[in-house]
C-alpha cells in the first residue's frame, strides 16, 4: 500500500469489474522557421485495461470442544493468520509487478560485469541509488515519492555501508511502512519480493542426496519412505532424472496450497512436509516447473529465500539464484481492493462448531506510464553472506 495507487478503486465502488485508462502519447518539439507552418503531428492513445478477478478464499471449522479445551481463543487466533495471508497475497501480488518495469539493473551498473545479477554489498549499495536516479531522471520522472523496495539482505547491506558514517538512519517503521529516508529516497522494506533459483539436474541423483529451500529439506531416495517420516520430505529417484525433477516440483507445489503442476502420487512418489515447513512455502508462496528439454527446475517464490543442494553429481546444482529489487516513484503500480480482506463466523447448522471464512478481492496493472516510472534492479541471491 505504501507504493500502489489506490484511487481507482473509487471507478468501479458499486459495480463493475474493469477500469479502463488511455495512456497518451508525448508530442514532439521540432524547429521553428518564423512565417511558415508548424507541421502538425498526430497523437496517439493506447487503452490499457485493469481487470477485478483475483480471489482468495479460506475456510476452517472449530469445533466447540476444541474451543473450550484450548488455552487460546481459537476463533480470534484463526481469523488474525487468515488476514494475515490475505494482506501478504496483496503485497506478493504488487512485488511481482517489478517484471513489467522498463529499466533494469544490473552487476554491469554497480562497477561488476554486465549481464550478471547485481552483486549487493557495502561498497556497490550506495551506487544502486545512484543508477536509479539517473534512469529516472532521463525521463523527467518526479523526484518526490521515490521509494525503494529492498529486502533484508539489502537493507543489511545499507546498515552496515551507514553504521561508518556520520548519518541519520532510522530503524524504525512508520505506518506506511518505510524504514528512512536516505539518498533522497524512502527505504521501504518487503519480505515478500520476487525470487527466483534454477537448479540443473541433468544426472540421475544419488539415494540420499538433499535439496533445501528456505530451510527445508528434501531428501531425494531410491526406495519408498513412509509418509512423516522427516520434518522436511522425500522424492523418488527410483525411474530416471527426468522423472526425478518432475517428483521433486510435485512435492513443491502439493506443498505450496495455492498452484502449480502435481502429477505424481503424495506417498509414492513423494511426500507432504510438516505443518510447520508447509507454512513457511505458503507464506513464501513457493512454486516450482520443471523442464526436459533444459534439464532444469526453476523455483519461484517471495523473500529472501535461501537455497542450496548436496548432489553427487558435480555438474548439477544451481545455477542461478534471483531476487528483484524494485526502486519506484510512488503510485506506479495501480491496485483496485474491491473486497477487502475480511472474516465472517457463523454455526455450522450440521455440528456444534463454528465455521470461519474469509475471502479477498482484488485486480493489480502497472499501466505504460507506471511501468516508466519503475526500475527493476536484479540482485544476486547467491553469494555466501545471502540467508
């Protein structure tokens, strides 16, 4: 909310489920020659649509004997992690719109090689303001309402690169979320920016060769493990290494409560994870799709995620790893809330229970003129001090 424009929701407040808008194009000077005619140019507009049809639903049922048996207000409990899910699906839903930004950054704009993810620590940090101000400036874009969107690997940099100086840096985060003010721009800070890790697997893994995403590990095995037997969870290496990859984002995505492809069988060729680690993909709204053709696993997900892998085979492991940052002028992404995240409780008429739903409603675009306004800085989720 801190970044998003939020005005158009007033356009579709009683009914409705698309706001239109034309982005118009920009006139061109020319030289004028005193006595003869300015030759006239035409302008153009592009319509561009935003469209209201993202929903997300929770339900659970508590039963009354639970709820007097139980320490906690279950009722109270459940509805807060409900909203709670829905705000961070708003906040991924806004952050995954970095990809639409015109300009880019990269290690080649921070002093390292271009092409390459932009390698973050105390000495390149400062200079990250510094390209973004220059590809902001060329189009005109305002100086007011500049904010970079960073996340804890970042702004730890940023903390360490101040802590030498003689500078005014808050630790504190007000109620738009912003943590200072430094370089001009408000630091603002997110869990919930995209990431991205490829990992290559062109040969058949090892019985007991590991996988860990965000803390959690996958054991890979050549023989079936009973369900529950670990805290993390297992793929079946049993067939060939194609058939492997495709277990291993079936385990991701069956675990993950929201999409992605599950083709093969929970149990047999693989297993859940525990509730706990079930809760930290979804929150982190992991999802994974393999690839034949490129011997890959791509994984997506939000935050900084930490990745890595004890694979026999030296060739393979991963081979990228990304976050986005995203440094912005204030109101380039446009979000329409139509139905704001909330909880109804009402008595399950066939038990003597409660039933807590929650829904949400939302539409997201970055328009051409937003997209202007944003800069995409790929930052490289691989080196050592990355967790």
């Amino acid at each position: 909310m801190a970044i998003a424009n939020t005005t158009l929701r007033n356009l579709v407040a009683g009914e409705g489920d698309t706001v239109n808008r034309v982005t118009i194009s920009y006139p061109n000077n020319v030289t004028y020659v005193p006595g003869t005619d300015i030759t006239e140019q035409a302008i153009t507009g592009a319509k561009e649509s935003l469209s209201i049809g993202s929903y997300i639903a929770s339900r659970v049922t508590i039963d009354d004997t639970e709820r007097v048996q139980s320490i906690i207000e279950l009722g109270t409990n459940i509805s807060n992690k409900m909203m709670k899910t829905f705000n961070n699906a708003v906040e991924q839903a806004v952050m995954a719109e970095v990809t639409n930004a015109i300009w880019t950054l990269d290690d080649g704009n921070v002093g390292g090689t271009s092409g390459s993810n932009a390698v973050v620590n105390t000495n390149t940090v400062p200079q990250f303001f510094i390209a973004a101000d220059t590809k902001l400036d060329a189009i005109d874009a305002p100086k007011a309402g500049r904010t970079a969107v960073v996340g804890s690997h970042f702004l730890g940099m940023l903390k360490l690169q101040q802590a030498g100086r003689q500078t005014v840096f808050g630790d504190g985060v007000n109620s738009r979320g912003v943590v200072a003010n430094l370089f001009g721009w408000d630091i603002l800070y997110s869990n919930s920016l995209p990431y991205t890790a490829v990992l290559s697997m062109v040969t058949q893994p090892t019985d007991g060769d590991t996988i860990t995403i965000a803390g959690v590990v996958i054991t890979l095995h050549s023989t079936l493990i009973a369900a529950g037997v670990t805290s993390g969870g297992w793929a079946d290496i049993r067939t060939n290494v194609d058939t492997t990859r495709t277990f291993i984002r079936d385990l991701i995505n069956y675990n993950n409560g929201t999409n992605g492809t599950v083709a093969g069988v929970a149990g047999t060729d693989f297993t859940d994870v525990s509730a706990e680690n079930r809760f930290l993909w979804q929150k982190r709204g992991l999802k994974a799709v393999d690839s034949a053709a490129a011997d890959t696993l791509t994984i997506t997900g939000f935050g900084d995620i930490s990745v890595s892998e004890t694979l026999t085979p030296a060739a393979d492991g991963f081979t990228s790893r990304r976050q986005d940052s995203l440094f912005c002028v204030r109101g380039c992404i446009d979000l329409i809330v139509q139905i704001p995240p909330k909880i109804e409780v009402i008595r399950d008429p066939d038990q003597f229970g409660d039933i807590v739903k929650g829904l949400l409603g939302y539409g997201k675009k970055t328009f051409a003129d937003g997209a202007r306004e944003m800069v995409r800085v790929k930052v490289d989720a691989s080196t050592s001090d990355w967790a």
